[in-house]
C-alpha cells in the first residue's frame, strides 16, 4: 500500500485565490519557494525485497526519482509558458548507508538546490524509520539532474525558473557542481558505444568461477505503458531498478553470498527510451577489492516495430555491492580473474575509481569529525 504524505481535504476554491494563484506565477519569489520540497512514504512490502528480506537497492532508486520528478516538475511549471514534465537526465553518485528492510517505511524527501537556464538539481535523502520501535535513520542520499521538456514537444527543453539561495556561497558551490557533472557528462560520451559482449553460449564450455564471463548477466525487458511517462518515455526510475536487479544478479554469482547495493556512481542517461522498445540490461564486473565489486551496467534499446531502426546505448553506469552474512555483516569478496588487456584496462580504471571514492569518505568523514 503506498502512503503519500496525507494533504489537506480539498474545498472549493474563491475565484479571487485562483486568480492571485496565477498572477504568482513567472516571479520566481518566495510563492515558488514553496514548490521546491516534496515528501513521499511507502511502507516496504515483500516484494520490495531480496530473499532476505532487504529492501533491493533498485526500489529505493525508483522512489528516489518519483520524489525527484514530482518537485522537479511542479516547480518547473510556476512559470507562464507550455506545460512541461522534468526529464532525467544524471544521478550523480548515490550512497546506500544503511539497509532498508521489510516492514519499515521509507521516507523520502526531495529539494531543489541549484538552477541553471535549463536544468535543475534535486537532491534527496532516504529516512527509514521502523514504525514498531520509532528508530529513524539515514539510509540514502542522492542528487539528480532534470530537464524540463515541453508537453507539446518533448524535444523542447523549457527554461527553469531560478530558485532563491540562502547565501551566495550556496549558488557558487551549486554553480560548480552543475559545471562538474556537465564536463562528466560530456566526458562518459566517449564510452557509450563501447560493445558489450554477448553472455555465454549454453553450449559452450563453462567459464572459470570468478571471471568477468563467468558473472555477466543480461535481461531483456520489453516496455510497456506502465513503465512510461505521459510523454510514452520511459521513467528513469524503471530503468535504475532494472540495472539494479541485473547488477545484484551479478554479484550474486560472484560471491554465492547475500549482497546488497552500496552506492551508484553517476547514472548518465545519454538518450530516451520509447514505449514498445526492447531493452537489453547488460552487467559485468569491473573491479574487486576485499569488500566490494564494482559492476558496469550499459541499457542498449531498440525498437521492436521498426526493424530498421538500430540498437543504440540509452544508460550506462558503475554500481559498488557488498557481501553480507546472516547478520548483515560485511564478508571478503573472492578476488577476480582478469583474462585480457581489456579486462585489465577496466580493472585499473575501476581501481582508480575505489581509491578516488575512499578519499573523498575519509576527507568527508575528517569534516565531519
């Protein structure tokens, strides 16, 4: 049962409120100020979760962009002009701190906090509170990228009207990280094409356990209207649950362990997916270190219709997991197999990525101290 934030019961509306109600609109004052924080809470259900009972990272990532969608949305259409839906287009990197289990409730809470020209950046975090013992924790954190496309053509990308800022030093930093994510944007191009080879052939000779081959999964998904917008585009949010699942199935063959998400590196959504496409979600391992395993997931769409029409790279990113006991205590991750300078280059470009992530939690953490 999904439980929205409950909202006051609905009265009629004096012509004279309607009418300041739109006069309002375009000023970008404090009115759409108000627009800019949204809340929503779902009590986790089994099939919110693995066999464990830990609420898959893939769901919690589905939420994240519902709650990021709705604020970007409403906020983008404050504004005079044609109605317009907020489009993802990156999540930067994602942090899982804590698990989320069956029965708590999560709540999610979602905030503008920054505005160029034509793109807004929504950050969000994850409560999950245990409705038995009132424990609440932090559970995750995010930040995604929207575009505003117009209603009347998606292809438009509509103007976002500027939020106000409480200092000027919080318009700098969020001027630096939206120049940030635009450079790693412009730089993940260059990968997007890099061919995924097929997964193994049943009659071919088993692969060694532990080897990239070995744990390289994909899942073909055909898409209907319930994974779609108004616009007939698929919602971001299906598309990281689905790389979600395939990314757990591959740990899972690596570790034969319970594994859970830790964190997403940025997800960059490079071009739409139309409702009626095929999409194939394809994971392979990376890297290892002694606790974790970075798998690389690529969504190749194409359309099922029109035979002529070629396969394109739609999403691609990195997600780290971990290996868990009974009691939800970390476990060593077998080593793996690299066979090949390919696999050796993406071993140490994985390598550099863990290391890079470690000294930015130890710097975080010093700040926090």
């Amino acid at each position: 049962m999904s439980c929205f934030i409950p909202r006051r019961p609905a009265h009629k509306v004096d012509k004279r409120v309607t009418a300041a109600i739109r006069s309002q609109r375009g000023r970008g004052d404090a009115s759409s100020q108000q627009d800019s924080k949204y809340e929503l809470s779902r009590i986790m259900r089994p099939d919110d979760a693995n066999i464990v009972g830990n609420v898959h990272g893939g769901t919690i990532l589905k939420m994240i962009e519902e709650a990021g969608c709705i604020v970007g949305t409403r906020h983008c259409n404050t504004q005079d002009g044609d109605r317009c839906m907020a489009a993802l287009v990156r999540v930067e990197k994602t942090e899982f701190l804590f698990p989320v289990f069956i029965g708590e409730v999560a709540h999610v809470t979602a905030e503008i906090t920054y505005t160029s020209t034509h793109s807004l950046e929504v950050q969000v975090q994850v409560m999950s509170e245990n409705i038995l013992t009132g424990v609440k924790k932090l559970a995750n954190k995010a930040a995604l990228w929207y575009v505003p496309c117009s209603l009347k053509n998606v292809d438009k990308i509509m103007d976002v009207p500027p939020i106000k800022y409480a200092s000027a030093d919080q318009e700098e930093l969020g001027r630096k990280r939206y120049g940030a994510q635009k450079m790693e944007r412009q730089e993940t191009k260059a990968r997007i094409e890099d061919v995924v080879p097929p997964p193994p052939n049943p009659e071919d000779p088993p692969k060694g356990q532990h080897t990239v081959g070995f744990s390289q999964s994909s899942l073909i998904h055909l898409v209907g209207p319930s994974d779609c917008t108004i616009h007939n585009y698929v919602h971001g949010g299906v598309t990281m649950k689905l790389m979600d699942e395939v990314a757990g199935i591959v740990a899972a063959r690596h570790c034969r362990t319970n594994i859970v998400t830790a964190s997403v590196e940025a997800i960059n959504f490079h071009r739409k997916i139309i409702k009626g496409c095929v999409v194939t979600v394809t994971g392979r391992l990376t890297f290892a270190s002694n606790k974790s395993m970075e798998i690389e997931v690529f969504v190749d769409a194409s359309s099922l219709m029109e035979a002529g029409k070629e396969k394109y790279r739609a999403v691609s990113a990195f997600f780290t997991y971990i290996s868990l006991d009974k009691a939800n205590k970390a476990l060593p991750v077998p080593p793996l197999k690299i066979d090949g300078e390919e696999e050796k280059r993406r071993f140490e470009e994985g390598n550099a990525r863990y290391l890079q992530s470690k000294a930015k939690r130890l710097a975080e953490k010093e700040r926090q101290e």
